[in-house]
C-alpha cells in the first residue's frame, strides 16, 4: 500500500497505485489531495477521485466532515496572488540584486 504519510511525492507512483490505495487511505489523506487541487491546482484527476471515494465512505455511514475539514484547511493557507504586477515588483528586485 502507499502511505500517503510518506514524504515521497505521489509523482513517485503511478496514477493506478495511488488510485488502488484510496480505498486503504485515512479519510483526511484523501481531503489533503483535494485540498492541494484546489489550492494550488495540483492532481486534480486523483481530486475527483479523492472526491468520489470520501463520497462513498459518506454513504456508508463514514462521519467524517471532510468539506469542513477541507473548507477550515484551505481557509488556514495563506492567499496566493499571481498578478503581474507583483511579478514585476520581483523583477525588479532580482535587477537590482545584480549590480
């Protein structure tokens, strides 16, 4: 089984491992998943996924709040602005850095 506790990054596995292992996998791993997609944009097929999966656990009686967990997590990142005008304040600096 892969453990997502692992410092090794899912890239390390293929997507068919990681998807066999969500069945294995502690319910807040799976929301940790989701919560990188949304955050930063990253796996989103195996989000949807994680998704899917946490959906099914719900359905079966799992207790697990993972869109307060999910919503509380993301809220607790610091916000991310991507605006060029901050690229150019960095731009900037380098260029002066430089002399």
């Amino acid at each position: 089984m892969i453990d997502l506790d692992d410092d090794d990054l899912l890239l390390n596995y293929s997507d068919q491992d990681i998807k066999d292992s969500f069945p294995k996998q502690p319910s807040a791993k799976l929301a940790d998943i989701i919560i990188s997609y949304r955050y930063i944009g990253l796996y989103k097929d195996l989000s949807i996924l994680a998704m899917e999966e946490l959906a099914k656990r719900r359905s079966s009686g799992d207790t697990f709040q993972f869109e307060q967990y999910i919503d509380d997590n993301i809220k607790s990142l610091p916000k991310l602005d991507f605006q060029m005008p901050y690229m150019a304040n960095i731009l900037k600096t380098f260029g002066s850095m430089k002399k």
